[in-house]
C-alpha cells in the first residue's frame, strides 16, 4: 500500500489540503523505479510471481536475533508461482545465511531492495541466484533489505 506520495518520499503528515510535490518524483527517479518494480511483480507481469496474486502465505524462517524473515507466498504452487520473500530488519549483512525454501533448484533474485540503481546512498550486496539442495539454500543479504526470489516456470 502506497499513502499520499511515498513512491517518492514525499514528506510531512496527511493532510488533503497541501498537493504533492511532483517534483519529487524527478529528484529520486530510483525509489519511483523500485516501486514500478514491486508493482510488476505484483501483478506478475514477468510471469514468474504469481504467487504474490494469491492468497496464500507460510512463514518460513523467523529469526528473532538475526532480525532476519522469510516467507512463502503462492497460488496454486510450483515453479512461476512460489515466491519467497526475505526480509533483513538487522543493520548488519548477513553472509551465506541459510533458510529451507519450499523445493530445490535454482531461486532467482527478481527484487533486491539494496541495489543502488534505487539510490546511491544503498548498501549494494549483489545477491542473483540461491542454490537450493534437500531443500536448504543460502543467500547474503545487505542491511535492511528485501529479496524476493521465485523460479522460472
């Protein structure tokens, strides 16, 4: 969900009565592209996310101390559906974490909230494929960042 022109950091509290400023939207192009990039897998326009189209929802890995979440999202399963979702709330990179996903084979990185084409001021941690074997795969990822990873189908 999207409120009154975070897509591009639009500041201040609501209020009805003060415009946006567009401009903004110029000045960090990247977050707007971040958020054009979430809404196509959204909407699975690449065929590969339809799971982010259903209503189902497992949550893989919780991680208290490591502040480090995954979750599986789908709608009927199987590759080009299951989509996993993993979110790094820690101020730290976690390297080679390990998490159970759904099946093996190759997860490929659709969304890495760390790429700086986003912004520059990001922690790039370059992330592309998670090899999973007997169901175990690992991945790093860079502080407060989201992946999200599906298979080809």
């Amino acid at each position: 969900m999207l409120f009154q022109g975070q897509e591009f950091m639009q500041g201040g509290s609501f209020n009805d009565w003060q415009a946006l400023d567009w401009a903004k939207a110029d000045q960090f192009v990247g977050m707007v592209t971040a958020h054009k990039h979430l809404a196509d897998l959204r909407l699975n326009r690449h065929g590969n996310t339809r799971g982010l189209t259903g209503q189902s929802l497992n949550i893989l890995h919780c991680n208290d101390a490591a502040k480090l979440l995954a979750y599986h999202r789908w709608e009927e399963g199987g590759a080009g559906d299951d989509v996993i979702i993993i979110c790094n709330f820690a101020n730290r990179t976690q390297q080679n974490y390990q998490i159970s996903f759904p099946r093996s084979g190759n997860w490929h990185v659709r969304f890495n909230s760390s790429w700086k084409g986003y912004s520059s001021d990001f922690k790039q941690v370059d992330t592309t494929d998670v090899i999973v074997e007997t169901d175990t795969g690992g991945f790093d990822i860079a502080p407060y960042t989201i992946l999200i990873l599906s298979q080809d189908s």
